[in-house]
C-alpha cells in the first residue's frame, strides 16, 4: 500500500534528486599569491615566445638577404665568366680568301673532232654497230674517260695526243659535272705517275701545262692573289662567292706534279714559291677544312719540290711575303700552325714564317736578342697589358727559336726565353679573369716544362 502508482513513478519532478546545497569556500591569502604568480607565469612564458617568434623572423629575413647577396654575387661571376669566354671565342682564325668566281672558259675542243684516236674509232669495223660520229664524239670519248678506259688505250698506246691533254686537263679544273672533273683529275694523276713509277709504262704527253693555267683556274675560282681581306670582311651577295668545288682536283694535281721533278719539270722557282704561299693561304679558308689533309700533302710535296740551292733564298722570300699578307692576330698563328712537317725544311719554313711575323708585329724596329729583350720588359701584371698580343708573342716566338736551331748555338737566347716563359707562367695569377689570361699561363707552364725537360 505504501508504494507508489506508475504515474507517480513516471513523473520527473517526483524522481528527481535532492541537490544538496554546496558550502562557500573560504579563499585565503595564500590561494591568492599563487593564483597571481601563476598568471604572471604566463604572461613571462607569453612574451617569451612572442620574443622566440620575433627573433626568428628576423633570423629568417637575415638568411633570405644573405642568400639574395650570395646568388647576385654568383650571377656577377657568372657573367664575368660569361664575357671572358665570349672575349676568347670572338678571336677565331678564318679569311675571305676567295671572292666571286668568274666564268669559267668554254670546255669545247674544237680539234678533239679530228684526234687519232677519236678518228681510228670512227674507221673500225665495230662503228657500223654504234654508228658513232662527229657529232657525239664528245660524249663517247667522255665515257672513255668515266669508265677508265681512256687510261687504259694511253697506256696502250704509250702516247697521249695534244688536243686529248687539253679537254681532260679543262675538264678537270672547270667541269661542273663531279664524275667529269674527279675521271679527269684521276687520268691525269695516272699519266703523271706513270713517269716516277718503275713498273708503268711512261706515257709520252706532247702538252703540259704551265703555272700560268693553274693560276688561271685560281683566278676563275676568285682568289685574292693581290692580298688578304680583314677578316671581318663582309662577302659579297652574288652567291658566287669561292671556291669552286674544283679546287679538290686543282690541289691533287700540284701535289703530283711536283712528285715529278726530277723526270719532268712543270714550274719555275719562282712559281713554285708562289705555289707555296698560295696553299698557305689556303689554310685560312674555313671552306676547305674538309681538304686539311690534301692541303698537307699538298704543301710538303710543294715544299719537297726545290732543289738543296734553291731553298735556303726561297725560304726566306716566302716568309716575308706571308707575314705581309697576313693579320697579326690569332691567323697569323694558324699560318704557323699549317706548317707542321717535321722534315727539316719544314721546320725551317716554319721558323723563318714566325720570325719575320714577329718581326712586323714590332714594325721591324728591333731582331733577335732585342725581340726577347722587349717581351721581358712587359709587365703582365698590368691590367692595361694586351694578353692576346702576349698569346701571339709566346707561341710565334716558340716557334721562332724551337724550329731552329738558335737555342742551341746561342746560350743566351735560351736564357732569355726561359726568363719570359717564367715572367708568363708565374706573374699572371690563376684567378685572372683577363681574357687569354689562362691560355698565355697555360701555354707558358707547357713550354717551360718541355724547356727545362730538354
């Protein structure tokens, strides 16, 4: 009886719990003090890390302006570097040697109709087959020559008639045609050797060509004989511009010829210097690198050509007429350069080439010991002093002395090149950033340890 209904049950306000009443706390003074220095705790840990985040930021700004410094001064160096390296490649050997080519003369031979051995074709029996006439003479005989077989029947023969000599020898200079030109040039080589040759029949040739008609095809081709353009020379635009392609078959037949000396005899002295010259300055054509190989062949075969008597007045002749022609800068040394036999005629040109370019480098005012003398007195620790001109010295001069054999009969031109050499190598600093500044140390340190070696 005394439990209660299911209505008093479910109400909330019947089941809730009595709240007890909580007691007030009594706050003391030291509740207070530790309460105050815990909020002034916080305000200290606070500032702290407002001061940490300050200084960070800071330290932040302080790498970012280091680093901003850093990669300017990088750039700076860069583009210091930059200018050097564009200094040192804007020096870079190559002339206009040739300028516009000119007509070529006419390759018609008029007596080549009336030849013997066009004529003993034309009266065979086998004519009847091909039905070969004046008129396409040209054209069977130009097959012969493809095929080799105009060669052969010289051979044959034992002779060669006029008027054939001069079709292939026209044909071999001023033919367009590429396998016209290389079967002429091949046809002549062939008769040419026949003469140096022990087991080849000699083949007797009643016409030769001079120097005249080799120069001749130069001048068609449009070589500048008369003198060598500054390099910076602008190229005409008639789109003739030299050389023609058939200065490849031009070059084999000088070095033939001259291979042929002592049983036939094609130029004079004085051609044969000119025939020298005219293949250094050959060298100078960036055209023709891809000849460099005929070119020295060519040139040592030129070289080759003078009697013992001839070349010692020949040497000096040809050394002063290149250094007038040529400029006094890095092609002066690619002259030198091209002269790289190591025969003793070879050596000899290319000493006497150094020195006289030398010698018009200082207008020819002071030789030998004085040479040396005034390179010594150079201060190359200036920044005013000219590090190319020094370049070109170092190497003309090692040229000069070491092609020759002045060091060795003088002791005091060996003292005197060693002292440069050491004036080059050690007062030049390996942070100069002048341009050639490196090139002049370096080649110096190379000559001085081949120097002190021998």
């Amino acid at each position: 009886m005394d439990d209660r209904l299911d209505f008093e049950i479910e109400d909330p306000l019947l089941t809730s719990p009595v709240v007890a009443k909580k007691r007030k706390k009594v706050i003391g003074l030291d509740d207070l003090l530790t309460d105050f220095y815990k909020e002034k705790n916080k305000l200290v840990e606070k500032e702290a890390k407002k001061a940490k985040a300050l200084k960070n930021y800071h330290s932040d700004e302080e790498e970012d302006i280091k680093e901003a410094s850093l990669s300017k001064l990088v750039d700076e160096c860069q583009n210091q570097i930059t200018e050097i390296d564009a200094d040192e490649d804007s020096f870079v050997w190559g002339m206009q040697v040739f300028g516009d080519q000119k007509s070529p003369p006419p390759l018609v031979c008029p007596e080549l109709k009336s030849c013997g051995l066009l004529q003993s074709f034309m009266s065979n029996k086998l004519n009847s087959l091909v039905e070969l006439s004046t008129e396409n003479g040209n054209s069977f005989l130009e097959g012969l020559l493809v095929d080799g077989w105009l060669s052969k029947l010289a051979f044959t023969c034992g002779h060669v008639e006029e008027s054939v000599l001069i079709w292939t020898f026209n044909l071999m200079l001023y033919s367009p045609k590429e396998e016209l030109r290389i079967s002429a040039c091949d046809f002549w080589c062939a008769i040419l050797s026949s003469k140096e040759e022990d087991d080849l029949q000699p083949v007797k040739i009643t016409w030769i060509p001079s120097y005249a008609e080799l120069k001749g095809a130069l001048e068609v081709y449009g070589f500048l004989f008369n003198f060598l353009p500054h390099p910076d020379a602008t190229l005409t635009d008639s789109g003739r511009e030299g050389p023609a392609q058939n200065i490849r078959a031009w070059i084999k037949f000088v070095t033939v010829s001259c291979h042929v000396r002592s049983k036939l005899s094609m130029f004079s002295t004085s051609d044969a210097a000119e025939l020298v010259e005219v293949i250094i300055c050959l060298f100078l054509d960036r055209k023709l690198q891809g000849l460099m190989l005929l070119l020295y062949d060519c040139m040592q075969s030129v070289i080759n050509y003078f009697k013992d008597k001839e070349w010692k007045a020949c040497c000096e002749e040809i050394a002063k007429s290149v250094a007038c022609r040529v400029p006094k800068d890095l092609n002066c040394l690619r002259i030198v350069e091209c002269i790289s036999g190591v025969d003793t005629r070879s050596k000899q040109l290319r000493s006497a080439v150094a020195y006289q370019i030398l010698l018009s480098c200082f207008d020819y005012k002071v030789a030998d010991e004085e040479i040396l003398r005034l390179l010594i007195s150079i201060n190359v620790k200036e920044k005013g002093c000219d590090l190319v001109k020094m370049y070109i010295y170092l190497v003309l001069t090692e040229n000069w002395l070491c092609s020759n054999e002045l060091l060795a009969d003088k002791p005091v031109l060996n003292e005197m090149w060693n002292l440069y050499l050491r004036n080059c190598s050690c007062l030049i600093a390996s942070t100069d950033l002048r341009p050639f500044a490196s090139k002049v140390r370096n080649k110096a340190s190379y000559f001085l340890q081949g120097s002190i070696q021998t």
